[in-house]
C-alpha cells in the first residue's frame, strides 16, 4: 500500500509501521482492519486463562453472581 513504511531491525525484521497520514485519511478502513489483525497475532502468543477461572475472579469480587 502507498504510504506505508516499515522500520525493520539489525536481522532485517520488521518491528515498526509509518503510516503517512494522507494514507490513514483515505485508506481508514483497510488500515483499521490491517491493525486488527495484527493485534490478533500478537495475542495468540499471550497466555490463555480458563473461563472457569475468570467466573470464579469475577464471583469473588462480586461482578457476577
């Protein structure tokens, strides 16, 4: 996509986006989808917790019942 640039480090990987913002302007939409996915791959690295248990945390402190 025109205007949009990555930074990459030392071993040529990707750590950054500059977004340039006449871009973002007419290209919302596809930018706002592009950062959802991204937010989803960067989330299946985090540590799950059992439903049972977040029932239970929310119970505790008196948030369900």
């Amino acid at each position: 996509m025109k205007g949009v640039s990555y930074i990459a480090d030392e071993h040529n990987e990707k750590k950054a986006i500059v977004l340039e913002l006449l871009t973002l302007e007419e290209n919302y939409v596809q930018i706002e989808d592009l950062l959802y996915e991204l937010m989803l791959e960067v989330r299946k690295k985090e540590e799950k917790t059992p439903i049972e248990k977040i029932i239970e945390k929310l119970k505790n402190a008196g948030k369900l019942k």
